[in-house]
C-alpha cells in the first residue's frame, strides 16, 4: 500500500491529521497566545547558559562495544553503538534546528560533533520531522546505504532530501520491524 493511503487508512489518523491516544493541550488551561508571546519578548538572560556546557567528546568511529552505549548529542539527538552496528537517532548536529543558521541556535558545547565525526552509519530513526530533530544537511549527506526507520508521514520530507523510497521504513503506531536477529 502506498504510504500516504497506509497514513489516512491508520486507526490513529483522524480528522485531517494524526491524534495522540491520550489528551495533549498543546497549552495549559490558564495559558493564552498573549501571555506566551509577552513571555517570549521578556526571557531573562538566564534562559541561555551562562557558560559553555561541559561536554566531553569521544572518538566515535573507535567505539566498540558488545553492550549498548549511547552518545548523546544535545537534544533529542543520539548514536546508539553495539557490536558494530551504529544507529543514529534524530540526528541534529548543524549547530541549529531551524532553515536558518541564525535561528534556534545550539548552545555551546552541546555542538561538538560534526557529520565528519560520525562511524559508518547503518540505520536512522526519525522520531519526527520538526527540525529539531530532523536535519537536512545530516541526513541528505549520509551514504546511500543507510536505511531509513520512522513514523507515518514522515517518508515525504525524507525523500524531499532525496532520500530514495526504498531506503525508508515508515511504521504505525506500535508496529514494528525485524532488522535482523539481534534487532527490532
């Protein structure tokens, strides 16, 4: 089945769009759009760190390891490494999470990585495609090999970064895939 009909024929999909089983307000009840945007315009200074974020940066393509280890790159950003098999997970690392380099900017020291950085990549998982956890850059420069593992939906932006169909798994809530024996 095509991916946009599997998307519109999901069970979660209603109304025009994707709803979550449980009530999530997208603002508290006392909240309103006024006080959010006078919020903004006064953030403190304190908001941003005073200080560079300690962060300690490893040798990503020298891990091995036959347990899980998890590098966390700021975020929702993260590489996952066991037994050779090196799974990046809404990958960020273009010191922003928006179109423009000047917005939404990292705080430093929760930017130290690059693509450079990286292991041979085996597989992505897109959570979701909000920049913030979807970067352009990264994901369209990655080799063409890497498969590609993420909800419903999510496919068309991938494959507007030229990522081939063929390399993309979208998946309902709660399906899954067996990757290999090891993996799903």
């Amino acid at each position: 089945m095509h991916h946009k009909n599997r998307a519109i024929n999901s069970p979660n999909y209603k109304k025009g769009s994707f709803q979550n089983l449980a009530e999530t307000p997208v603002m508290s009840p006392d909240a309103s759009y006024f006080k959010l945007f006078r919020n903004m315009l006064r953030r403190p200074a304190a908001v941003r760190p005073p200080q560079r974020l300690p962060s300690v940066q490893t040798d990503l393509k020298a891990l091995h390891s036959e347990s899980p280890v998890v590098v966390w790159f700021g975020h929702s950003s993260y590489l996952i490494h066991c037994r050779g098999i090196n799974i990046l997970v809404d990958p960020v690392l273009s010191g922003h999470a928006s179109p423009f380099s000047f917005m939404v900017k990292s705080f430093p020291g929760s930017d130290i990585y690059s693509l450079e950085d990286l292991p041979k990549i085996d597989m992505v998982i897109i959570t979701h495609d909000h920049y913030d956890h979807l970067d352009r850059k990264v994901v369209s420069k990655l080799p063409g090999d890497v498969k590609f593992y993420t909800g419903l939906g999510v496919g068309k932006s991938l494959q507007c970064f030229s990522i081939a169909a063929n390399r993309i798994t979208e998946l309902d809530w709660w399906e899954g895939v067996q990757i290999s024996n090891d993996i799903s």
